[in-house]
C-alpha cells in the first residue's frame, strides 16, 4: 500500500487551489492603475500562476501513474479500471469519474492560462484575475477537504483511499491493509476511440468559453467596454470551432456506439451543451456586428457572458443529479450540488455588477439600423438563435422546475416530452428554416447597405436556383421515398420549405464565396460555415426524416390482436444458416465471431476452445489471411472476452454481398452494450445491430440429460437431426489439457446432418488420466443446432460407447436494420462549419496580433 | 413604431409560445391508478410510471415473458409502481437489455383495457456507475 503518491497528488490539488487564489489577487493588484508596485505584483501573480500550472500537471501525472500501476488501494483507479485495461482507455479514466472530469477542465484552463499571458500585454492583468477566479472554484471541486466545526465536505479529491471511500465493507475490519486484486473495470460504453477524443475536445470547449468571458469582464471592469472585443473575438470562434466539434464527435460516437438509432436523442445531457453552443454562435454574430458598424454592443456582452453562464449550467444539470430520471447518462451526485449551484449564483451576480456598472457607458453609437443593412438582418438571425437555444433550455431544465417547485412544497411531477424527437425537431425545424435564409441574405449586405433594387439584383439568382433545385426534388420524389409510415402532409410542407431555405442559403453563400475568393482567401470562412451549416440542415432533415426500418418483420405470428396498432414489427428474428427476406435483401445470420489479438478479422468462435483465462483461447483450427497460415491448430490466443461480434451476410438481388458484424459487449459488472455495425454508401448508410442480446449457451433451457450406448456406426436421432457415430481415435495430446506419459483422450467422432443436408462433425472427448484412475468427458456443443454431446464412458465388454445428450433451441439472434439516407451530407457539412469558423478564427486573430504590435491593444 | 420595437415583440411574443407549448408537451409522472384515469377520461397523452419488478419468494419475477421465437416484438411483464400497485405491461420491442438488473424502471406510454402500453422503457441501474460490491 503506497499512501505517499496519493498524499503526494491531494498536496499538489490543494497547492493548485490556493495558488490560484493568490494569482487571481496577484492580477487583481497588477490590474489596479496608478499604483506604483504593479510591475512586483505582476511579477509574484505570474509566479503564483506558474505554481498553480506545475502542480496542475503534477495532480494529472500523480492520478495516471496510481491508476497505470494498478494501484487498488485508491478508489478513483478501483472503479474506473482493472488489470486488463490497454494503456490508450487509462485515459478514459480520467473522464469516466467526475473527479477526473473536473480535472480535465482545470487541466486545459492551466493550458489556456499560459497562452493568454503569452499573447497578452495590457490584458493579462486584468484578464487573468478573472480567470484564476474562476480556476480557483473549479480547483476547490476537487479539494475534498472537510471543514472542521462546520462538517461540509468541500469538493471531492480523487485521491481518496477504498477504506476511506467505503470504510464499511467487512473486509477492512478483517484485513485493515487489505487491496483489492482487480479493479472495477472501465464503462465498456467508454471503451471507443472516439470516447478518448470527444470528452476531452468537449471540455476544452468548455474551457474556452471562458476566455472571451474573462475578457468582456475585465473589458467591464477596467472601462475597456468596447476594445475587449478584438482580443475576445478569436476565442470566441475557437471556442465555437471546437465545442461544436466536441458535441458532433459525441454525435458520432453514439451513431457507431449506441443502439438507439441515430446520432442526437435529445437527452438532457446533449442539450445541456448545445444550448451554450448556440449562444456562443449568436454572441460571436454580435461581437463581429459591433466590429464592423458600432452596433449591438450591450447585446454582444450579455450573449458572451450568457455563453459561459450557460457552460456552468450545464454542469450543473449534469453533474448535481438533478437530472434524475429523465436522463439514462448523467453522472451521481457526489453531494457537490450544493458548491456547483453556488459557483453558478457567485459567477452571475459578479457579471451583473459589472455590467450594469459598466451598461451606461455602452452607447450605441448608431441609433436605429436601417432594414438594409447586414447588422439588421444579422440582430433577427441571433434573435431566432437566442430562441433556438432557449426553446431547448426551458424543456431541459425541467427536473429544475421540480425541484424548485419542490422546495415550496408544490409536486410538479413535469416528465420530460414523451416523444421528445418531435417535440424538440418541429421547433427547431422551425428556427433552422429562418436561420437558413437569414444566412443567405445577411451575407449580401457585404461592404455598405444597399438599396431594395441592388438587393434583388443579388438575391433573384439564389432564390430562383433554389427554388429550380427543391421542384426537382419534389418531383423526383425524393421526399415521397418513404415507405413506412404516412409521413404528415403539414410535416411534409416543413421539410420541403427547410430544403427550399437551406438550399438559398447554400446558392447565394457559393455566390459570395465566388466574390470573395478573387480579392482574399481569407475572409471565405463565414461562406464556407454557412454552407456547410446549410447542408447539415439538409443531412439531418433526410438522415432523421427519412430513416426507413429495413428489418420489418413480416413472418412473426402477432400475440394480440386489440393492441394491433400499437404493434410494431421493427425486429427480425434470424435463426443462424436459415435466410430471411428483408425489402430487397437477404439475410443470413452466419455466427459468433471473436477478435483475436495480432489478426485483424473476426474469429469463428466455433473455431476456439476457452481456457481457465477468460482472456486467452485455443486455437482449433488453422487461421488463413489470403491463403497464408497466420495462426496455427492449437496456438494460444489473446481475446477480449467481453465482445462478441454476429456476422450476418447481407445478400442483394443482384447478387453482391457485404457482411456486418453488430457487437454486444458482455461486463459482468457493468452490464451490457450493444452496438451497431455501420454500412456506408454514397447515398445512405445501412445501420444494424442487434436487438435483444442473445443467451449463453449456459443461460438457455437445455433438455434433461439424455444418455445412449451404441456402437460404431450406430444412428441415432437429436432434436430431429440424423446423427451417425463414424469412427474413435485415441490422442495423445489434446489443446489446453496436461497430458501425462501415459494418460489419453479418447475422441469420438459424429456427423449430424443438418435440415439443408448440410453436415456437422461434432466429436467429443473423453479424457483417461491413467495413473490417477480417473477420467473427464470433453462435451462439444454446436450452438447453430443447439445441440450438446458428451461421451461419458467407453464398454469394452460390449464394444459400446456411452454418449449424453442435450438439446435446445438453435442459435438465433434479432436484428434491428435501420437505412439512413443523405447523412454523408451531414458529415461533410460539419466539416465545413468547422473549416469555415477555423478560417474565420485565423483571420481574426491576424487582426488583434497586428495590433498588438502596434502597441495599439486598448484601441 | 420602431423596427426594433417589433422584433422585441415578435421574440417575446415566440418566447411565450415556447413556454406554453412545453408546458403542454413535458409529460407527467403519475401512477397507474392515475394512467387508467387519464385513459378513460379520453387523454391519449403518454405518461411516466416509475417502478419495479415484482419477485416471487423463489426469487423470480413474476409473469415477465419474451418468446422470439414466436415473436420477437412482443414482451410483457409486472411492474409494481410507487403506490405499489402492479400492473401488467406490454411492450412491442425486443426486451431490453440487462433489464432483471435494473433497479428501477421508467415505463412511457398510457393504460389501455386493462394493461399499459409501453412506447419506451428507461432503466436505473446504479450499478453501471457505482458499483458498491467489491470481488476478494
């Protein structure tokens, strides 16, 4: 037991706390004008923030090496891994436990503090107060420290040790010292390459959102009311770029991971950060508004304080356990709720006060725009984003309203919406409509308003293209090729006029993106979001609108005739070898197949013996890769015994033929996931997975016992099946059992021949360890027919061999087969919001550093 | 009249349409003495039940059933709600997964002759976060 590493790592949290605090009054002093030691308290602030960072990455360096040493002896390694655990999923760790996930965002606002202070000279001073306060807070969610006399526990540290987090397990009292052999294990859900990349992209869009933040404050605070703009401007983009990457990687991630159908649910924890996102987007439309004509600037402050109200709102939602039933993912409550709610009241009152002080000072310096100008047309489109966002907000925040109604001793009861897929959708389908054609018109307002016959002189060809390219659909008959379910005719008008706007908004944006490019790349970057925004709208629209059941089951008996149309027939049940129609497919359910280490397909898990270690199997059969033995008969292989992928053959008319394998990932602990398999084409993509988790072969209702004595070549029927006794053979060697000198293993060897004529060898063994007198049957069992055989003993007198069978149902599985038109769409449209706010972002910062230079950042 | 002045009242005037329409659209936790009431008085809105599995003194659950292979969108079983009260529920999808271990379920759908009709089954299983059994 090492207690020295922890105690190191809490010493470090608690440094980190208070240096923070010493920087963020460090910089308050060195903020402070006409004093004469602002250059001492700048210097001792950076100092503090240096000590701050350092032990910073020492808490971060502390928890991966207990958890990299498999240390048990501390909780956070205990439950979030185990022994088996690859390096790169260690990472997981970090944010699987909240403890960790707090330590992420402190990690990336150290990595963020030391570029401000690079980039800055006037600013830091004042920027960094804010922002080591804000550090601070965070700092003290992981202090966990218990106030004497008081009894609050203040944060919760992950260094705490398994006897203190559960000192009533029995154990300790037996054992005091005593350490747990394996950890908890990883959420197998956690264990995906995207989950390695998105909570941390997600947490440094987080971090970023207080960057432009702490600018508009210190902006209120030192009377810099409108030149705050310029330095937070690029920030404000970076941070769109990245947490509006963060929340599609986690849209990815559940579209491949997940098996509830799509890439966005509506869950309160996806919510939660796409409502600061929007914010964020509006606010940066208002600071790049006032940039360019002295416009919206009270506006532009209160959306960018807003942004980052809203990031320490969503933590709140998600991490104090208000959530409760209405989220199936949002994390425990670690009785931090009470510390959470209070950082989000200190941060609003602090900004309110600023602001109002600050609110007489923000003249506009034009009184009314003019309904020909581009900041007019940009205000509506941020209004509409505002209530995009708020929409979302209101419905999400209503466990909030219960607990609040609840303190007055009202039971609110509110549930979240029972379909919240067309609730949220309809709305913002809505919002999305106007937003796309504000984007297309808005951006036409270039240099200089215009006049109502220029405006037309530039709108007639976009408007007209469009409306060319959305008939052309609607003929075509794109938005009629679902076959499913009436799709409403009200709902129907809604996505043609969506398709109609997105589409203008992508002709007229290509049209400015023409103009543009001749004169300088670099302002492309509003075109190139635009549209590609304009195409995610499009994506979505076919992807979810139009995603089509592929998998109707139309063989299945129907249990109840009165619920007739409450039934549905989403499920196909698949026997293994036997093909089931589906639309213009054919189904075959081939088997279990393993992933073996060192071979890059799947293994039949027909082909393997398990071994004592669940982690390691014996290799039956040769494994060929392009008619090369890679690995041979009898080899040891490492496994990953919680994943089992089914391979089901997807055979078309034409006769091509492409395989997926769904997977279902088996923790005994943690339960169970199921995860689809994914075929891409052009147009749409084909999504699987399977809908009920099959049974072990343990788990099934096998038959009583039946036992046979028969002699060779003797025929005997199993569960309607021919089996013929062939021949015996005697092995001395068999995969995975210790043969002594003179111990042997009788192997008997039995066809059964299948419905199709199709035969099974299926040989069991009997294992003779001579010099102990003693002897163990090797059952072999073919799950496809359900069939298990063992030989118990061998007559001599009479030539006959003894067998045992059992019988159950043949394997099967049931498959959900879901076709996704148009969302390649989607994906290349993300990829343009994130160019194009990249470029942007470069662009801006070009700007704010060739000031600087001038000397000329207060300008 | 100021253009300014009716945007502010347009995004007011959105703003209260929101409020009410998620009034209107958040649905109810109730009970199913509740869920029967609301059917029979003609509300087809689909409510939440929290609840739990009903075990006999063996340890099994009580009238839970799921025959794919007869079909294999059809399960139903027992649940006990808050008032505890047990009620037979149909639900026209495979079972779900890991569904004994949960602790706690959230069924969304309404009562209908005599049963309740799941669209959408949540479930609790604390376990998948925190787990407080520890192997030796």
């Amino acid at each position: 037991m090492n207690l020295l590493i922890g105690d190191y790592g809490h010493l470090c949290v608690i440094i980190s706390f208070f240096a923070a605090l010493l920087a963020s009054y460090g910089y308050f002093e060195a903020a402070k004008e006409n004093q004469l030691n602002n250059k001492s308290w700048l210097v001792f602030s950076r100092i503090a923030f240096a000590i701050h960072a350092l032990s910073v990455f020492g808490i971060v360096a502390t928890l991966f090496a207990i958890i990299y040493t498999h240390r048990y002896e501390y909780h956070y390694a205990w439950s979030h891994s185990s022994n088996h655990l690859p390096v790169y999923y260690m990472i997981s760790c970090f944010w699987e436990g909240q403890e960790g996930s707090f330590l992420l965002w402190i990690f990336w606002h150290a990595i963020l503090g030391i570029i401000l202070i690079k980039v800055n000279n006037k600013w830091e001073a004042p920027v960094m107060s804010i922002f080591m306060l804000v550090q601070a807070f965070l700092a003290s969610m992981i202090i966990g420290v218990v106030i004497p006399y008081l009894n609050t526990k203040i944060g919760s540290s992950p260094f705490i040790l398994m006897k203190e987090s559960m000192p009533d397990l029995p154990v300790f009292q037996m054992r005091p010292d005593f350490i747990a052999e394996d950890g908890n294990g990883l959420n197998p859900l956690l264990q995906n390459y995207w989950m390695v990349i998105h909570p941390p992209t997600l947490f440094l869009g987080f971090a970023l959102t207080i960057v432009p933040f702490a600018y508009c404050m210190a902006g209120m605070w030192k009377g810099w009311t409108k030149e705050w703009i310029r330095p937070a401007l690029p920030w404000a983009l970076l941070g769109g770029v990245v947490l509006g990457t963060g929340i599609m990687m986690g849209a990815y991630w559940a579209y491949e991971t997940l098996n509830f159908g799509g890439y966005w649910n509506w869950d309160p924890v996806e919510n939660a950060v796409y409502i600061p996102w929007l914010i964020l987007i509006a606010a940066i439309h208002l600071m790049i508004s006032y940039k360019n004509s002295g416009t919206a600037l009270r506006a532009a402050v209160i959306m960018v304080t807003l942004a980052f109200l809203l990031v320490l709102y969503a933590t709140f939602l998600t991490r104090s356990g208000v959530l409760g039933n209405s989220s199936v993912h949002s994390f425990t409550d670690l009785g931090l709720s009470g510390q959470l709610g209070l950082y989000l009241i200190t941060f609003t009152v602090l900004a309110a006060i600023l602001i109002i002080r600050a609110w007489s000072s923000m003249e506009d310096t034009q009184k009314e725009s003019s309904v020909y100008s581009r900041e007019f047309w940009m205000f509506i489109g941020v209004a509409f984003l505002s209530l995009a966002s708020f929409q979302v907000l209101i419905m999400t925040s209503m466990p909030v309203f219960n607990m609040i109604a609840g303190w007055f001793g009202i039971d609110l009861a509110a549930a979240p919406p029972s379909s919240p897929e067309t609730f949220y959708s309809y709305w913002q389908m809505g919002f999305a409509f106007f937003i796309a054609i504000l984007s297309g018109m808005g951006q036409f307002f270039w240099w200089k308003k215009i006049d109502s016959k220029q405006l037309w002189d530039a709108l007639y060809l976009p408007i007209i293209l469009s409306l060319c390219f959305t008939t052309l659909i609607i003929l075509l008959g794109v938005l009629d090729a679902y076959k499913g379910e009436e799709i409403n005719m009200y709902v129907k008008i809604g996505y043609i006029l969506l398709i109609a706007a997105s589409l203008f908004s992508i002709f007229s944006n290509i049209m400015i993106f023409v103009k543009v490019i001749k004169n300088n790349y670099r302002l492309t970057g509003g075109a190139i979001a635009h549209i590609g925004m304009a195409m995610m709208f499009i994506g979505i629209l076919f992807s979810a609108g139009y995603s089509k059941i592929v998998s109707l089951n139309t063989t299945g008996l129907l249990y109840s005739k009165e619920f007739s149309e409450d039934v549905n027939r989403d499920n196909l049940l698949l026997f293994r070898d036997t093909p089931e129609k589906m639309k213009d497919l054919q189904l075959v359910y081939k088997g279990q197949r393993i992933e073996v280490k060192g071979y890059g397909g799947y293994v039949n898990k027909d082909w393997i013996f398990p071994t004592e270690d669940p982690y390691k199997v014996i290799l039956r059969k040769d494994i060929k890769e392009k008619e090369v033995v890679v690995f041979h008969k009898g080899d040891t292989l490492e496994t990953n015994p919680e994943n089992t992928f089914y391979e089901v053959a997807y055979i078309k008319e034409t006769g091509d033929t492409f395989k997926l394998f769904p997977r279902i990932q088996q923790n005994p602990k943690m339960g169970s996931v199921v995860s689809p398999d994914i075929k891409h084409f052009a147009t749409r993509d084909l999504y699987s997975h399977l809908s009920a988790i099959p049974l072990n072969p343990d788990e099934r209702d096998w038959s009583p016992v039946e036992t046979y004595s028969i002699k060779l070549n003797d025929t005997i029927f199993i569960n309607d099946y021919v089996c013929v006794f062939k021949h015996v053979d005697v092995l001395h060697a068999v995969p995975g059992v210790n043969l002594g000198e003179n111990d042997f293993s009788i192997v008997a060897h039995l066809m059964l021949l299948g419905e199709n004529g199709q035969a099974y060898p299926i040989h069991p063994n009997l294992v003779i360890l001579a010099d102990q007198g003693a002897s163990g049957a090797i059952p072999e069992m073919n799950e496809e027919l359900g069939v298990k055989i063992s030989l118990e003993k061998v007559k001599p007198e009479s030539d006959e061999f003894v067998f045992s069978v059992q019988t159950c149902q043949k394997d099967y599985i049931i498959i959900k087969a879901i076709e996704k038109p148009g969302i390649n769409i989607l994906w290349i449209g993300t990829l343009m919001v994130i160019i194009g706010l990249a470029m942007a972002m470069f662009r801006r910062y070009r700007e704010f550093v060739a000031m600087r230079d001038k000397g000329q950042e207060i300008a | 009249m100021k253009a300014s002045y009716i945007i502010l009242l347009v995004v007011i005037a959105v703003a209260v349409a929101i409020i009410f329409s998620s009034t209107g659209s958040a649905s109810e936790y109730v009970d199913f003495a509740q869920a029967e009431k609301l059917a029979q008085e003609g509300d087809n809105e689909m409510v939440h039940v929290v609840g739990s599995l009903v075990k006999d003194a063996s340890g099994q659950y009580v009238g839970m059933s799921y025959n794919p292979g007869i079909d294999p969108n059809h399960f139903e079983f027992i649940l006990k709600d808050t008032k505890g009260r047990e009620q037979k529920v149909l639900y026209f999808q495979p079972k779900p997964q890991d569904f004994e271990k949960a602790e706690q379920i959230v069924i969304i759908g309404h009562a209908k002759a005599g049963v309740f009709v799941a669209n959408k089954i949540l479930m609790k299983c604390p376990s998948k976060y925190e787990d407080k059994e520890i192997k030796i």
